[in-house]
C-alpha cells in the first residue's frame, strides 16, 4: 500500500511539472527595437494588438498589452514576454510630453507614431490589423519605423 502511495505522489509531481514546462515552452518573446528617434524626450509608448479591427486605437483601448520605457540616445527596446503563439500588430508612440496619448495640431499627430509593417503613413495608407500585423510563433525580434507627420 505504502509503495502504491508513493507511486501515485512521484506520478502527481511528474504530471505537474510537465504542465508547468509545457506552458513556457508554448510562450514567446518579442523585442521591439525603435531607432533613429527626433530626441530622447518623453517615453517611448509600444502598444501589443492581437484582433482583427483593434487599430487604429488612438485612444489606447483596444490594446493586448502596453509598455513604456526611457528613450537613449534617439533609440529604444522594449521586449514582451511570455506571449502565446499568434498573431500580432504594434502601435508606437513616441510620446514627448509623457502624457500618454497622441497629441495633434490641426489634424496631423505632433508627436511621432509607427505601425508594425509600415514605413510611411497617409490618407491611401491608413493603418489596420492585417497590414500590420506579424505572426508569432517563436522568439522575435522586430523594428518599428516611428514616422513624424
């Protein structure tokens, strides 16, 4: 009886710690490099989309998972972690004031913002999720082009 015991307690462990193991294995990271930023001001805003029709999201609600972080020398990373395998899309704002959304003049944004899978942004090329959006299904890197308008 003790042996069936201690059969079924090694058996419990292995079960849990194969779980365990298989969630990591099944999760990825994702660095976003920005570069040749206009100035360190700021912080450099990377929002993480995964549905079809979340962006634009000039209002930041739409979003999966959001970072920021301090811009050196016109250049920022910011690295995701622990995302399931899909399919993915990145807004970026290059947010000078900190104030955590897209200021505008007349119409255009004042500050910068980048799209994954865009290097220029116009009335014939608005961004969307399927233009900009990337599948992940190991480690990635990627950069983002931040266009001033």
């Amino acid at each position: 009886m003790r042996e069936l015991q201690s059969i079924l307690v090694m058996l419990m462990v292995s079960i849990t710690f194969l779980s365990f193991t298989a969630k990591e294995q099944d999760t990825h990271t994702l660095t976003v490099e920005v570069e040749n930023l206009r100035n360190s001001k700021g912080v450099l805003q990377v929002a993480l989309y995964n549905k079809d029709g979340s962006i634009p999201d000039e209002q930041y609600k739409n979003y999966y998972k959001i970072q920021t972080t301090n811009i050196e020398s016109g250049n920022a990373e910011i690295i995701f972690k622990n995302l399931p395998k899909g399919k993915y899309a990145i807004n970026i704002l290059h947010d000078e004031n900190k104030n955590g959304k897209i200021d505008k003049g007349f119409i255009l944004p004042k500050e910068g913002i980048g799209f994954s899978n865009y290097s220029s942004i116009g009335i014939t090329n608005r961004p969307n999720f399927e233009k900009a959006s990337f599948d992940l299904f190991q480690d990635k890197e990627i950069k983002v082009k931040v266009i001033y308008m």
